[in-house]
C-alpha cells in the first residue's frame, strides 16, 4: 500500500525473500548482473495510494542506486502484481 516507491520496494523485498541473493544480482545490465527470478514470486497485491507511476501494473521495479548516482531498475514479468485495488475513494 503506498505510491510507486512503496510498492516498488515491495516488488524488491518480494524477489529478494523469494529468490535470495543479493539486489544488484537482478538489476539490470550493465549496472547490474540482469539475473532473472528462477521462480514465481509471493502474490504481490498492489494498493497504490496515488496516481503517476503504474508500479501497480507494471512488470518494472525502479530504483535508485545512491553509491553509482544512476537510476535503473529491475525488470522481469514475474515482478507484476497479481492483484491491484485502485479505489478513488
């Protein structure tokens, strides 16, 4: 539950206590080794809290990676939600 950085930040504990290892092992190439899930992830259910990203329903976690100063993120079909609750109320 949360904006894009929450539910992005769920996408990446969910690989990393599914799959282990460490993050920049699935971080896109070439900042990262690009490693791929080798298998299905926990059911992800995405809460988004604000409008603007669509981490709800994207296959993409991005982030920051404050000791290179770059953007860049994760990206794996497996790192979609399974369920997304968009409430305007």
């Amino acid at each position: 539950m949360g904006g894009g950085s929450c539910i992005d930040t769920a996408k990446a504990v969910d690989l990393l206590l599914t799959c282990g290892g460490e993050l920049m092992d699935y971080v896109n190439a070439p900042i990262g080794g690009g490693r791929a899930p080798d298998r299905p992830l926990a059911p992800l259910v995405a809460v988004p809290t604000t409008t603007g990203t669509g981490s709800e329903s994207t296959s993409i976690c991005v982030l920051d990676v404050l000791s290179l100063h770059v953007k860049t993120g994760i990206s794996h079909e497996r790192l979609r939600p399974v369920l997304a609750v968009v409430d305007p109320e």
